[in-house]
C-alpha cells in the first residue's frame, strides 16, 4: 500500500487503473476531464490499456460497451449534461448487461461553476435502476471506483459513480493497494445484448429481479454507516456523498452529536434508514444536489410521527452547492468564527476570451456585417465563444447545448429571423453539429453557420479535435453545402475589412452558406512554442 496525493477525478482514474482496465473513453467537460487526462498519462507511462478522447459522450458510451461485451473491464467518464448525451446507451446497456465490468462515471456541477444546469446524475441511475456509488472523500473515490469492477461482473450491469465538482478538484492523500490483472477475452450469450423485443422483454425482467440484490448490497457495503446517539434521539442526520464531509466539518467544533446514517451508494440500504427513523423524532437529509434521498423518503405523506427535513422544508436551499456553513446552519449552531475582511474590496472578474484569442477577432468582424441588419439572430454553442455573449462583444443571443446553434438557426430561419446565424466550434461541430447540419443542407435553409476552427477543444485544456483543417472542409462538402458556399476566413486584426466583406456576401446569400474561421488556439500555440 502507498499512498498518493490526488484530485478527486485522478484518484477515480487510478482506483480504475489499478481494478485493471482494459479501456476507457471520455469527451471532455468539466469538472470530468482530468479524469482521462490521467488515464492518457498512466497508458502512455507503460500501462497497457486505450485511453483516448472520443467524438462525443454517446460515442465514447457505446466505445466501452463494446469493451464490456468482449469480457475486459471499461470506463466512460463525462461530466453531468454529458450523460443527457450518452443517455440512449447508458439506458439500453442497463437491459443488455454488462459482460465485463462497466463503470461510468458523471461528475455534476452543483453551482453550475461551467455548466448549464445543475441537474442531479443520481437520477440517471434510478431512472435506469442500476447501481450507484456516490464518494464524499478522495479515498473512497479510488476505492469505489475499484469495487464498482467487481460489483458490476458480480451483478452483470453497468455500475455508476457520480461525483461532483468540490470533491473532483480537490486534492488529498490516497492509500493505494496493488493493481489485479485485466481479463481475457470472454463471450457471453449474444441474445443479451440483442435488443429485439423479446430479449428487451427477457432481460428487463432479469434487472427488475436484480433490484433487491442491489438493496442488500448497498446495506452490506461498508462504505454506509449508521452511527446511533443513545443519549440523544431529537435528531438524526442523513447525509450522502460529500454532504457528508461537510456534516463532519460542521460538527468539529464539538458539542453533542446527533445520530447520523451515512448514504454512500444507491439504491438506498433501506434497513438502516429504517433503524435511524425508529430511533429518533426528526431526520434533516443533507445531500448536495437535488432532494433524491429525501423525495424517496418522503413519499406522498411522509412518514407517520416523524418530521423529515431538507431541502423541500427550507433547512437547505435548494439551488448552489453546499457548505459546512450552510450545513452548520440546518443543524441549528452557531456561524464559524470568520476574519473580518475590512474595507477590502474583491474586483469582479467575470470569464473572458484569452489575450490574442481568434475567436476575438471573428466575432468583432460578425457583429461588424451585422450592424444596420434588424431582425438578426446569432444562436450560438458551447466553447470558448459563448463568452461573446459578454460585453465588449455581447454578440449571441442564445445558447443552449452542444450542437443546438445549428439546429435552433434552422428554426430561426424557418420562423422568419434573417440573417439567422449559426456559431459552433471545430470540436462542438464534431461532436453533434454534423446532423444538423446535414438537415439544413438539404433544405438549402435561409441561414449562415460559422465555424471557429481553432484546431483544439480549447475549453477544457486542448484536448484533440476530430473536425478540424481540411478534414473539415470535406465534411461540409460531403454534408451537401454548395461548394461556392463553403468560405474560409484567417481571423486576424489585418484582414478585419476583408473579412467582414466575406461574411456579408454569405449572410445576402438567400440559402445555406458556412464561412469557417480558421486559425489555432493561442493557448496551443503557447504550448508548442514552449516545447
């Protein structure tokens, strides 16, 4: 055993590393990223096993599914709104099984620090109804992901664990054991992962019966733990994942300790949440994310003779991410002693396109062939250019998921908006652009896509792009974009005339047009010349 110092998603990837994984497949997203990027590390220092970056979630899914089938343990990682985009595979793999074991990892974005939502991936695993573990330290990061292995060959599905940013992008000391070996190659019976009907039917029945195993294991792990007060029967706390840190912290201060059940994996050890509920008048549920436990206990008329409190009675809030001091609060003590910051002043530093960004100099040229144009919309995706919807450009107008701008300025277009224009990046295009923008292509629609071609996937550290160059002006060609349409721009202060003049004449043009900006990160370039 030796021990490590690691961020949350490094000790997920190792515990994987070493329950010996054949494979893993990731698309990039934060707070999930570092999760790959340690594999990559660790496969390229001797290990032998795939890690790479795939096109999309669904992809990179169905990539370790196949792994799975072949009897060798995989990994798909991604961050919460990924899963929405995995979300066809991971629910069909709950019916099919895995073969060899399948571990998906979703870290959530509780404050949404770069997110979209805040949506809760605990969810995905009820609503699929397999199993979950949830971690509330760095050690059981490593160690579930470990056992996750092992408990989805000895139930034969895919096992989830979710994390989330706080615990994901922290850093702390892991006691590490020896690594097992990977497995061999196995085949199993082929009509479990055929999903015609009657298989579909077969196999849902197999999961349904599975479910009260699940209930037994999670009441056997000794990762959940029931601590009784005898003194003390007022309050019991049930407290998940990294809540559960949080509930520790608070309650350092010393003082009387109420009686608290630990949820560490789901679904939930219902003879111990049973056990606490007998022995105390009221339970506060601290989870940080969505009130899953406390619905689920909650029910339509909760329990009889006993208060249950949480985020639905207003003790936690039900938006932000949680805090010792939030949690201090619920439990009725006194506000940590803080320093008093003064007169001092923090200056507001919202996110920002880097110093030199390409992206800069597009939009200042799109919004330039813009102005006197009433009635424009530009719908935009997900990258480093949605920051264009802040001052000093504020140039979109909306932004939604990945691969949306394309298909929103098609609606636009059919709802009458001209010029409606599409801004996506070379890695988002990739990713899901390419179905959109085929429909638009064959519909010849009223509008204009620009592509911002930095040859990266910029915003969550440089990971590789699969369209990108001049793989990419044959994609747009193979889509069905009319040649003559299908623009290229170097966007650099020196061309701002010329570029504007292009952008103007495609945004005239009555049908589909794409200009596709193309010049490298100016963060990869850094990185080059560094090395």
């Amino acid at each position: 055993m030796t021990n490590e110092i690691l961020l949350g998603d490094e000790a997920v990837a190792l515990g994987a590393v070493h329950a010996g994984i054949s494979a893993a497949y990731s698309y990039p997203g934060t707070p999930a990223s570092e999760i790959l990027e340690y594999l990559i590390r660790a496969s390229e220092g001797g290990r032998k096993f795939t890690a790479v970056w795939s096109v999309n979630e669904k992809t990179a899914y169905e990539e370790a599914l196949g792994v799975s089938f072949a009897g060798k343990r995989s990994m798909v990682s991604f961050k919460h709104v990924g899963l929405n985009v995995a979300a066809d595979p991971f629910m069909n793999s709950a019916i099919t099984g895995a073969n060899g074991g399948l571990v998906v990892v979703s870290a959530d974005d509780p404050g949404m620090h770069s997110s979209q939502n805040e949506q809760d991936s605990r969810f995905y695993a009820q609503f699929a109804q397999v199993f979950c573990f949830e971690p509330s330290d760095h050690q059981e990061a490593y160690d579930m992901t470990r056992q996750a292995f092992d408990i989805s060959e000895e139930l034969g599905f895919p096992v989830m664990v979710r994390m989330v940013t706080r615990l994901a992008h922290s850093r702390s000391s892991v006691a590490t054991r020896e690594a097992r070996a990977q497995n061999g190659l196995r085949y199993g019976d082929p009509k479990d992962w055929t999903l015609l009907p009657a298989n579909a039917r077969r196999r849902f029945k197999l999961l349904l019966e599975k479910q009260a195993d699940m209930v037994k294991l999670s009441e056997s792990l000794p990762f959940n733990k029931l601590e009784l007060n005898p003194k003390d029967r007022s309050l019991g706390v049930i407290a998940s994942g990294i809540a559960y840190n949080y509930l520790r912290e608070s309650l350092a201060g010393g003082g009387p300790a109420p009686s608290v059940l630990k949820i560490a994996s789901y679904p939930l050890p219902e003879s111990m949440i049973a056990r606490l509920f007998e022995h105390v008048d009221t339970a506060l549920v601290i989870e940080e994310g969505y009130p899953l436990i406390e619905r689920e206990l909650k029910g339509f008329f909760g329990i009889p003779g006993k208060a249950l409190k949480g985020k639905l009675t207003g003790e936690l809030p039900l938006t932000g991410e949680l805090s010792p001091d939030i949690v201090r609060k619920a439990l009725g003590l006194a506000p940590l002693p803080v320093r008093d910051a003064g007169d001092v002043k923090l200056a507001n530093r919202p996110p920002q396109l880097c110093a030199g960004c390409p992206h800069a100099d597009t939009v200042k040229a799109l919004n330039k062939a813009l102005e006197g144009r009433s009635g424009s919309n530009v719908f935009s995706d997900i990258g480093c250019y949605t920051l264009s919807a802040l001052p000093p450009y504020s140039a979109i107008q909306t932004c939604v998921c990945m691969g949306a701008s394309i298909s929103m300025a098609r609606g636009g277009s059919d709802a009458g908006v001209r010029p409606s224009v599409a801004v996506i990046g070379d890695s988002t295009f990739a990713h899901s652009g390419m179905t959109p923008l085929l429909s638009a292509a064959a519909a010849d629609a009223d509008m204009t896509v620009m592509i911002f071609d930095n040859a990266t996937t910029a915003m969550t550290g440089g990971q590789p792009s699969y369209g990108t160059g001049e793989n990419l002006l044959k994609i747009l060609e193979g889509l069905g974009v009319k040649k003559e349409h299908i623009r290229t721009i170097e966007p650099l202060p020196k061309n701002l005339e010329k570029n504007v003049r292009i952008i103007k004449e495609e945004l005239d043009h009555k049908g589909l047009s794409v200009i596709v900006a193309v010049r490298e990160c100016v963060q990869e370039t850094r990185k080059k010349r560094r090395s």
